[in-house]
C-alpha cells in the first residue's frame, strides 16, 4: 500500500512558476496532494487552477483559506469552480487565521470564529449538495433561499480544518472530513483523535473517516544542518507568530522552554539565541530531521500515532534543484 504524502509550499516570496514545475513532479512521483496557502501575497484559488490545467492526478489544497475574508457563499463558488476545473481534485481547507489579519489587512472583524468556521462547512455543504442557503443552518447571517446556479462536478467537496483548541477540534468531527494540527507534537496526535471523536459521536459519525493531515516540517540534511535550521524555524514559530503555538506548547508541558524562547525573540538585541534556546526534545517532537534515510523512516514510525496523511513543508528560498532534490528524496514508498 502506497504512503499517502502531501507537499506544501510556502507563501511568502512565492514563486510561482517554480512552485508549478513542484506540482507537476510530485504528480508523476505519486505524491497525494499538493497545497498552497494564502496570506497576504497570491490569490490562492486562481493558483489552484492554473496548477490544476498542469497537472493530471494529485489532488490540490486550499492550506489554508481564512473563513472571514470571503463570504461563505463565495468560498462555496470558488471551491465548485476549482473542482470543476481540476476534475474534481479539490480539497477545501480552511481555518480562522487570526486577527491581525483579519482585522489589519482585510478589514473585517475577528469575530466568533469557531461559528463563522462552523457556517462556511455548511454553507458549502449545502450549496454543493444542490440545497437552498437559508437551509444551510448557518447562525451568523439571515440567508435566503439561494442555490448555487451551476451543476457541481462533485456534490461533495472534503473539507480540512486548521484548528489547535479542543472545541474546534470537536467541530472538526462533527462536521469536517479532516484536520490540519500544526506544531502539534506528534506523540500527542491521541488527544486530538480523542477530540474529534467526542464531536463525531455528536453527529453519529465514525471518527475514523477524519483524516490527519499534520504540516509537518521535514529537514533531510545531515551533519547536523537539519537539527539547526529546525531550531530556527521552531523559535521563529514559539515566539514571533503570536500567541497560538506558545499557548499549545505550554498546554502539552513545554512552558519553560516556551517562555525562555519567547523572552529571548521579544527583545531584538537576543532574537538572534532564541533558536539556540530550543531545545532537542521539542525539535523532535515537532520536526523531522538528520540525515534523509532518518527522515524517511521517522516519517513512516510517526504515521503509527494516527497521522494519516503527513503534509511536507517544502524548502523556502532555495533554486530548483533544492527543491526537486526533497520532493525525489522524500516521495511516497510502495
């Protein structure tokens, strides 16, 4: 049985042309599905379609599309109109992002997230099922009985959720076809599973129709250059993205790592030792790397703790033989 193994890009000083040339080789290499995110950059539907004309069989993810910045009427039409074009290739993945976003580039208000995540899977469930939008059960507008104007290419489009706090998680269960953890330790992969199967019960679902679909950062470098760079992006993630990660790492034990870090990359003059400050045990619970043979197989050992489908983070600012270089290295096995 093949490896399912997803790729996915990053979004800043993302090159488009060298990120299609990505998508077409991991198709012929087999790879599940290839992802993009969408921040303040490129438009993420419209790259969709034009990997979508270059490619035959992988899948493509939205990974992520915030759920405030387009309505969820919006988000519905342009997943059907993806999905049409790919041949029904799409997977939707959505999540709150945050609100310094929201707010400070968009414009809108950060407002019940947790509904408005709610509402968009209803809403795209409804309008793709051929149902009318006031039916939908969404609680954040007064919809009326709209449906959506053209024949989908599937009535079903799977919807993935970024989401790290318990009752987003039960949502996942209740509503969603799968998950996307994020810095999540992967040896604490049960708890979330323990999660969406609360909320699956809610609906009479089988949990295990959820699939897991970490973002997982995957360094094959040896001599110790993977470890290092993991530190990197590990503090840059603890303690410049927010609050987010430093409150999920506490929650699972690493607070005093947590806040040395945190310390460390507030002030300017010390941001430079906050990735020396990480320590081993958190790169290895959040980070694959050494050599690419280690990688391979601690990849395959972790898929043991329920990850179903491991989305690799490819490298950033490198030339394409970097890139083409990880995407054969670490292609699915048979």
């Amino acid at each position: 049985m093949t490896e399912r193994t997803g790729l996915v890009a990053f979004w800043k000083n993302f090159d488009r042309k060298l990120y299609v040339r990505a998508a077409e080789l991991a198709d012929d290499l087999g790879y599940d599905s290839f992802w993009i995110p969408e921040a303040w950059g490129y438009e993420i539907f419209s790259l969709l379609t034009e990997m979508a004309l270059k490619t035959k069989r992988i899948k493509l993810g939205t990974g992520i599309v915030n759920v405030f910045s387009r309505t969820p009427g919006l988000i519905a039409m342009s997943a059907a109109t993806v999905d049409d074009i790919s041949e029904g290739r799409l997977i939707l993945g959505i999540g709150t992002s945050g609100a310094k976003v929201i707010e400070g580039f968009h414009g809108r208000p950060f407002a019940k997230p947790l509904t408005q995540t709610r509402d968009v899977i209803k809403v795209v469930r409804t309008l793709l099922a051929g149902g009318k939008l006031h039916e939908a059960g969404a609680e954040n507008a007064d919809y009326r009985p709209f449906q959506l104007a053209i024949e989908p290419k599937r009535r079903k489009i799977p919807i993935y959720v970024a989401a790290l706090k318990q009752k987003a998680i039960e949502s996942i269960g209740e509503l969603a076809d799968g998950w996307i953890p994020t810095f999540w330790p992967y040896a604490e992969t049960k708890r979330g599973l323990e999660w969406i199967a609360t909320g699956a019960a809610k609906a009479g679902r089988d949990p295990k129709e959820i699939t897991v679909a970490p973002f997982t950062t995957a360094l094959p470098m040896g001599g110790g250059a993977g470890e290092m760079m993991a530190k990197d992006i590990v503090s840059f993630y603890v303690g410049g993205m927010g609050d987010y990660y430093a409150e999920l790492l506490t929650g699972f034990g690493y607070g005093d790592d947590v806040k040395r870090i945190t310390e460390l990359y507030a002030d300017k003059a010390t941001r430079s030792q906050a990735a020396a400050a990480v320590p081993d045990k958190l790169i290895e619970a959040l980070t694959v790397s050494g050599d690419p043979e280690h990688c391979i197989e601690e990849l395959k050992r972790r898929r043991e703790f329920g990850i179903d489908l491991p989305i690799l983070n490819l490298p950033t600012n490198m030339p394409w033989e970097m890139i083409e270089m990880f995407i054969r290295g670490m292609a699915p096995r048979s």
